[in-house]
C-alpha cells in the first residue's frame, strides 16, 4: 500500500517535457492559430489535396523554398535568374498567401493551385517580400513545413529606404496623383521619424528574431542584395549549394546592359533584362539627412550581424 501511494505521488509531480521551438503563448488562442485550426480541417491530410495533374506528367505542388523577402531588396532579379535554373519551378506573381488573412482562410488547397506546374525533380520557389516583416508569417510557414528553405535578399537598410520610397512616388506618379518629398516622411518635429514604415522595414534584426523562432539559422539563406547587383554569379551560385541543386547557372548567364546600368540575363542564346520599374534613380537626398539615417541603422545593424554571424558591407 505504501508503494502504491509512493508511486502516485511522484506521477503527480513529474514535471512535464515542454518543447523548446517554437515558444507559442498557452494562455489564450491567437487568432493565427484558430485560423490554422480551420486551415487544417480543410486539408487535414496530404491525401486530401486534389493534384492538378498535367498530361506531360508535371503538377502543381506546395513550395519547398520560399523567397521571403526582403521588400525591394532584389526579390524579383533573384527569382529570374534562379529560374535560369531547369530544377526550379517559380511562380510569377507574388502570392501574398501567409500575410494576407482573405488568402491564408482559403487553405492550402488554394495555395497549391497558385503554383507553377513542376515535375518531381524540380523545386517550386513563390516569392512574396512582404513575408519578412509580417510578425504572423513565420509560425504559418513553420506549420506548413517545419523543413521549408528559405532565402532572404538584403541591401543596404538606407539604401533600400530610398528604393522602398522612390517604387511608392511612381506608382503615384503614374495615378497622376501627388506625393510628397522623401523628406516629409524622413522627418518630424526636426528629428528622423522612426515610425515611417519603410524604416521599420529595415530594421533587419527585429524582424529576423521573429523568423529564429522557428527555424534554425541554417535553413534561411541570407543573400547579399547589393553584391547580387554588381556581380551576380557568386551570389547564385551560393543559393544553388544552399538548395543542393546541381551547378547548372554559369558566368555566361549573366551580361552586363551598359545602357540599364544593371545586369541582364542570357539563357538559351535568349536575352531579357528586369523590368524598366528596376533600377530607377533614388531622389536626391540631403547628405546631412543621409548621414543622420545611416548613424540610426548603425546598432541594428551591428546587433543584426552578430545575430547571423555575418557582416555586410553596409554604411
């Protein structure tokens, strides 16, 4: 009798094993997870996926890698040269699936059916910038696919302010409706405004804590944005490792376009360069403004690098 009432005592204060990733709050629901609960339910097996078969043999299946972002930081000029690659299948437009809430309640049915038709040797990439910055994201990709590739492209934190700034005043520019100057948002009350989102997207290191959370630093690729322009190559061909694909992308791919001022693209004896909206002249900013925007990036930027431990060739 002693040893039964021994026995129950310790089953009752045996501690429990609580996991270590991803650290999710216990104590109320949250609405990502209730909607992942209705998601789930949708497709709560993979058999419950209908295949969109195509008759060459090739189908539509969820992405094994996903370029996450960063926003104007070269997402685009990635994918189109990884897609010289024959194992790569990528969607073209950006599928806003895990950030947008009326196309994450749709289930991943509807996600798979925004994908290219692949064949089972090739990897099928999507790209969606704004993934990076979205604090629900990284916990709906892990849910997904806790192995999931991921490749992140970065610049410069001021220089892609800049570039976040100049696609916003031409997209209105071409509405013909007015914006106003870089400094009216750069500035409040004589100080930098650090509300302005696209500092906030800039703030690497807070964004990319998120995205620790959930995956191990060797499953997301950082890409040297700014290298990526200037010497494109090298920089593909460190994804083509990271994705384990075969060395397929070579230096004849790539062709300096003195007239664009960028990199263009030869495949097949096919050229094409990025659209004209790429490499647009940044507005002329003043240098004491300029100096005052990168000195605010300096500790992000160094806490950043620690973080992943890299540096980067950044002001």
């Amino acid at each position: 009798m002693a040893a039964f009432l021994l026995g129950a005592v310790l089953l009752i204060v045996q501690p429990q094993i609580v996991p270590s990733r991803p650290a999710i709050n216990s104590n109320a629901e949250t609405s990502s997870q209730s909607v992942q609960r209705e998601l789930l339910k949708k497709t709560s097996q993979k058999n419950d996926f209908k295949e969109n078969i195509h008759s060459n043999g090739s189908c539509q299946q969820l992405p094994q890698t996903i370029i996450i972002g960063v926003r104007k930081g070269g997402t685009r000029a990635l994918l189109e040269m990884l897609s010289l690659h024959p194992d790569i299948a990528a969607a073209e437009s950006e599928v806003h699936f895990f950030d947008w809430e009326d196309h994450y309640r749709n289930g991943l049915q509807w996600y798979i059916n925004q994908m290219p038709f692949s064949y089972p040797h090739q990897i099928t990439v999507e790209k969606t910038p704004a993934y990076f910055t979205s604090p629900k994201v990284p916990e709906r990709v892990y849910n997904m696919n806790q192995s999931m590739r991921l490749l992140l492209i970065l610049r410069d934190p001021s220089e892609r302010v800049l570039s976040d700034y100049t696609q916003v005043f031409y997209n209105h520019m071409q509405k013909h409706k007015p914006y106003p100057s870089i400094e009216q948002f750069l500035i409040k009350n004589g100080e930098l405004n650090v509300d302005y989102k696209a500092i906030n997207r800039s703030l690497y290191y807070v964004h990319m804590q998120n995205w620790l959370k959930y995956f191990p630093l060797d499953h997301i690729h950082i890409v040297d944005g700014d290298k990526l322009i200037k010497d494109p190559f090298p920089e593909i061909e460190k994804v083509e490792r990271f994705l384990k694909l075969s060395p397929q992308i070579n230096a004849s791919n790539f062709y300096f376009n003195k007239t664009k001022g960028f990199y263009c693209l030869r495949d097949s004896g096919r050229e094409r360069c990025l659209h004209e909206s790429k490499g647009r002249a940044h507005p002329q900013v003043d240098t004491r403004l300029l100096e005052k925007l990168q000195e605010y990036f300096h500790e992000p930027n160094k806490k950043f690098f620690e973080l992943v431990g890299r540096t980067f060739d950044w002001h």
